[in-house]
C-alpha cells in the first residue's frame, strides 16, 4: 500500500491524473492505494468512484504544506474524517495562515502522520 500519491493537481509533484494513478496501481497489483494531493482533496471524489470500479481499496487525505516543506499528511478514517480534513485544510487555506508543523487537536476520524 502506498500512502502519499499525488496525483497532477499536487502542482509541480503530481503527473499524472488519479485515473492514471489506479491504472499504475493495477499494473504494480496494488490493491490498496492513498491519493493525498498537496492542500487539496479535488482529485478524491474521482479517485473514489473509480478505485471502487477497478476493486481498489481508495484511501483519502491531504499532504498538508508551506511551500515545498511537509508539515503532516492527514488521512480520512471515514467521511467524517474527510470532512474534517477539508474543513481544516480550509481554516488555513482562507485565512491564509501558516500550517503548523503538527496539527494542533486530534480530529474525529482522521489519522495524523508526520515526517
């Protein structure tokens, strides 16, 4: 299982579109796969609908950055879990603040890593 896969809407780090992503992850018979795009989840509902076509298990989240520096990826345990996520990711998004290097709370229904 591969857990930080951008897809091109990761500008400059992703290539490919999530459709494409599934495709690789086929060839590789992967059967588990996270699409965590960089400060964004626009790729996620897609990736959703067609990992479920292709019998692949889709897990969700967001690379959360400054810049080029990771501060943490958070990924959805459930939809709640993805909800939090993008209300999060909004909160930093529009207020145009700094991410911290660790989130501050733990979210209902999403796992934290950090680098």
């Amino acid at each position: 299982m591969y857990l930080n896969c951008h897809s091109y809407y990761s500008l400059r780090y992703g290539t490919f579109s999530e459709v494409e992503l599934l495709e690789l992850a086929i060839e590789n018979n992967v059967n588990c796969i996270a699409l965590t795009d960089i400060n964004n989840t626009s790729a996620c509902m897609n990736f959703v609908q067609q990992a479920k076509k292709q019998n692949i298990k889709p897990i969700i989240g967001v690379d959360f950055r400054n810049g080029n520096t990771q501060q943490f990826i958070a990924i959805a345990k459930n939809n709640k879990g993805f909800e939090n996520i993008n209300r999060y990711l909004s909160s930093f998004l529009e207020s145009k603040t700094t991410i911290p290097e660790k989130p501050k709370s733990s979210r209902r229904g999403v796992y934290y890593l950090s680098f």
